[in-house]
C-alpha cells in the first residue's frame, strides 16, 4: 500500500513542472499573443539557463515547439495538458474558497495542490462546487 502511495508522489513530482511551464505558456500566450523565455524566467523568477533546459524539455516531451530566440507554442500535446492542468487547478483553488480560505492563501495552496489530487479527489471537489455539500449517511 505504501509502496503504491509513494509512486504517485514521486510520478506526480515528475510532471509538475511540465504542467507549470505548460499552464503559464498558455496564460502569458493568451495575455500578450505570444511567449517567450523571458517571459517565463520572469514568471517563475528562475535564471534563463533554467528556463532553457525547462523548454529543451518540453520540446523533446512534444510539449511545445521553439527555435532559438523565436517564441514558444504549444504543441496540440501541450495545448491539452495545459487545459487539464489550469482546469484542476481552478477546481481545487475553488473548493479551498468554498472552505472559507481567503483568496490569496487559496491561490498559493492551489499551486501546489493541484498536481497531487487524485481524480477521486478532484471529481468529489468539483461535485462539492457544483451540488454543495453530500449529506450525511
């Protein structure tokens, strides 16, 4: 049992910063027509050399598509996976405010929520926002 709990740890830490990178690709794409690693050192306030190995990354991932010194796409791959992933963090940043946790604690527990929240967990969450509250068996 443990065992299979700590795999999903370790498996959910391998694609958190994909699903970062990809999720503020989309929004800083979205925001200005277009992305750049400046853009991205800037957002995540991270070196250009840790930028660049993050999108190298990403490109071999089929993530999103870059030539030097042009902006970064995303790839249809990268497109899907920055929608689920902005999705699930808006689930569990809404739920955390339906708990009564103040807009900025939300916004900041969600980053990190988000990416370890099972689907049982996240579809109870959204249920929760949609329906209200089960009641009690």
């Amino acid at each position: 049992m443990s065992e299979t709990k700590h795999q999903r740890t370790r498996d959910d830490h391998a694609t958190e910063v994909a699903e970062d990178y990809v999720e503020a690709i989309a929004e800083l794409a979205d925001a200005r027509g277009a992305c750049r690693s400046t853009d991205l050192a800037q957002h995540f306030a991270v070196t250009q050399a840790t930028v660049s190995n993050t999108v190298a990354r990403l490109k071999r991932d089929g993530l999103v598509m870059t030539e030097p010194y042009q902006p970064i796409f995303l790839t249809p791959a990268g497109k899907r996976l920055a929608t689920k992933s902005r999705r699930r963090h808006q689930i569990v940043e809404q739920f955390l405010r339906k708990l009564g946790v103040s807009k900025k604690s939300a916004a900041v527990d969600s980053e990190g929520i988000e990416h370890h929240v099972g689907k049982e967990t996240l579809a109870a969450m959204k249920a929760v926002l949609e329906s209200g509250w089960p009641k009690e068996q």
